[in-house]
C-alpha cells in the first residue's frame, strides 16, 4: 500500500473511532454467565447473541454500548441504583418483576426444563422429586418455578450464583436435577463431554405467571421514552433482517420463540 493510500485509511479509521466515541453510551447490565446469550471466552471477550443484540439496539438508536457486569441476585436492584440504564441478559417478562421494572416488548423466548441423569428416576414429576434437591440459579424464575411447585412436593431447592456453578453440583452429584433453559442447559452441560449421561425430563415448565412472555429489556419505570425508542429499534432490526442474523449465528432455529 502506498503511503498516500496507507494514511488515508488510517484516517477514515482513526474518524470512525473518535466517532463512535462521542456517541452517548446506553450503559447495559448483564450477568455473563449464560452460554450462550451472555458469556466470556478464555481471554475474557464478551460474546452471546444478548452481547451481539444489545449492539444491534444501541446501533439503531444510535448509541454507544457499555457493558456493566453483574451478578445474577442483583441485577434488579443495580438497575435501580442507576449502576446501568438498562438490563439486556434474558430477563424473563413476568408480573412480580413488572411491579418493579418498565419492560421493553418481547426480543427473545426459550422453554425451561428439568436435566437430571439418565436412570436417576426423575421424570419432571413432583412426586419424582420429593426428598430430592434441585439446582436453580438466586433470584431467577426456574427458582421460582421450583419453590412453588417442587419444595412444596417435598424437594430441597438450592440456590446457586451462576448456572455452571449448579452444572459442578449435578455432575458431582450433590444435586439430582437442575431447572435452566433449554438453550443454556444444552450449551452449558448436555453437549459438553462432562455432560454425558443426563438429559432433559419431564415436558416443558409452563407457567404464564412465572415464565412470562419471553426475555425483555428491563428499564427503570420513569425511562418512558428511552422504552419507546428501544421498541422501535427491535421491530426495526426484526423487520430488516439484523435480528435473524444473529438469531442464526447461535441457534438452528427461532430464538425468538412463540
């Protein structure tokens, strides 16, 4: 490359740079312990199609991302302390969270189900269980889900910081089953050498008032317009092909969801 040529490039990329760096940051928190929405490679980058969803949003309204790491137990209340302006990591749309946080429209969806091993006896049943303890991350909805229909039937559930933490657990045996996402379970554990010898049971865990409809964007309730505008920006990169670009780039199918 000739000299002319060479610092004509480095100009353009030196005024991309310093462009995207006066854009105002969407300050967004996640828990990147989520294979594979949200999670970090051996040499700690941020990947997962929540990572490459959140850019998609913030290129649309025109926004800067900046991504705020936090864990899972607390990632409502750093919302309110204003740690972050928004939370983009498979927040599940349900009514006790809507009491406390403004929701974005749905952006993804993916069933919940029970992993145990395979001969353990565990089908998904609530007498299949009892005596039994059941793995589920603090402060999420399987957590929930399994308090209000598996503890009551007799089973001990424990509570974990992270997904991969309650994947240790099962594989070590000091848990019987663990309640996750499908997707997760499958990224996390089931197609993983560690993972061999347990599968899903039981159907999928359907509870409109735990479950929700689908992973929104949480916001502080006063954010009204910033929610305007993040709604637009999902029906505008689900409408020009964006969205299904990244949908592909880490599922076979519709992460969408129903």
């Amino acid at each position: 490359m000739k000299l002319k040529h060479f610092l004509i490039v480095c100009g353009i990329a030196l005024a991309s740079s310093a462009h995207a760096a006066d854009m105002p940051e969407l300050k967004v928190g996640m828990d990147p312990t989520f294979e594979p929405y949200e999670y970090k490679l051996p040499d700690g980058k941020l990947v997962g199609f929540d990572v490459d969803f959140a850019n998609a949003i913030c290129a649309e309204i025109k926004k800067r991302c900046v991504f705020v790491e936090q864990a899972w137990a607390g990632i409502i209340p750093s919302l309110m302390a204003k740690k972050y302006d928004v939370i983009i990591s498979s927040l599940t749309i349900n009514e006790d969270r809507k009491k406390v946080v403004l929701f974005t429209d749905k952006y993804s969806g993916a069933p919940n189900r029970m992993v145990a091993k395979h001969g353990s006896g565990i089908d998904g049943s609530v007498t299949s269980v009892a005596g039994k303890k059941i793995g589920v991350v603090r402060g999420s909805s399987q957590e929930a889900y399994a308090k209000k229909v598996y503890e009551k039937a007799g089973a001990i559930v424990v509570g974990y910081d992270t997904t991969q933490d309650s994947y240790l657990d099962i594989v070590a045996g000091r848990v019987d089953a663990v309640i996750a996402s499908v997707l997760e379970v499958k990224t996390g554990l089931l197609n993983k050498s560690e993972g061999k010898g347990f599968e899903f049971v039981g159907a999928d865990l359907d509870d409109p008032i735990i479950f929700g409809m689908g992973s929104g964007i949480a916001l502080r309730k006063q954010d009204i317009k910033l929610k305007d505008q993040l709604n637009a920006a999902i029906k505008a990169i689900r409408a020009n092909g964006t969205y299904k670009k990244i949908n592909d780039k880490y599922f076979d199918f519709d992460g969408y969801g129903k």
